[in-house]
C-alpha cells in the first residue's frame, strides 16, 4: 500500500504529460473561472480565479479540466469548456463543445444578429481556428466550412 502511494504522490508531482498548449479563458458568463486544486467540481478555490481573456499554458487534460499556468505563475485546473485554444498551437484541432442543444450556429459575421440557422455545427466538431473578433471564433471544418462561433462553444 505505501508503494501505491508513493506512485500516485509521485504522479501529483511530476510534469504534466501533455505538450505545453497556448490556450486562453473564455466564455465565463460571469466573467471569471475558478482555478482548482484538483480536476473536480468539488474544488471550489473561491478566492483563486482568472478572467476571460488570461493568457494560459495548458498541459493535462483529466475528468473535463485541464492543468494550467498563468504568465505569472499561478496554476491550476480549470474547466475544459472555458478555454479556447487554437489549431496552430502543436497542430492540436479545437472542438465545438457546451452547445446546449448540442449544435451551435455558424455564422457569417462575428456578431448574434447573424443567424444563418441552416447553417450549424454539432457537439465534438474539430475546428481549426483562424482568429478572434467581438466574442466570435473564425472556424473553418475539415470539410472546408467556414464561419463564426461563439467563443464559448469552442473548446480545446
């Protein structure tokens, strides 16, 4: 028993295991996203938060989190469906996630009023991303479609 804890104290310690990943806080509804000691939502941390727009390094992904670090040093778990990542960040794709309805609209302006509601995607879509405008990711699809989605709604 005491080598079994040993391995998981040893695992806790070590380097995530990912490669290092630009990623960057978004879709918060309330602005901010609690940095966690631990992958669960039982780790509240209240007074350790970051705001949409923070700049992070991700590196592990488990239970829906992913490790991050700040430019400052702060680290922690944070909610998967709050970070949006780019494509050309180690070639890794982005998907669409937290859609509700489980589809998302894509649009061709980076703006609500523009609907285009022939034209969705569904939950775990692989986008690329190309650039950021007014709480909008430009998406494109591997089969070459194109638009906007609401920054929230795309995940690394």
């Amino acid at each position: 028993m005491a080598t079994a804890s040993l391995l998981v104290q040893a695992w806790f310690l070590q380097a995530p295991a990912l490669a290092q990943r630009a990623l960057t806080i978004c879709g918060a509804e309330t602005g901010r996203v609690y940095l966690r000691d631990r992958p669960s939502n039982a780790s509240q941390n209240a007074n350790r938060t970051l705001s949409n727009g923070t700049s992070v390094q991700g590196y592990e992904i488990s239970n829906g989190f992913i490790f991050v670090q700040t430019a400052n040093g702060s680290s922690g778990w944070v909610t998967e469906r709050y970070l949006c990542g780019s494509s050309s960040f180690g070639g890794y794709p982005s998907y669409i996630c937290g859609a509700e309805t489980g589809r998302v609209y894509l649009r061709d302006r980076p703006s609500n009023a523009s609907q285009n509601a022939n034209r969705t995607l569904s939950n775990g879509t692989a986008v690329s991303t190309e650039s950021n405008s007014n709480g909008f990711f430009l998406v494109e699809t591997i089969n070459g479609l194109r638009g906007w989605v609401t920054e929230r709604y795309v995940c690394p």
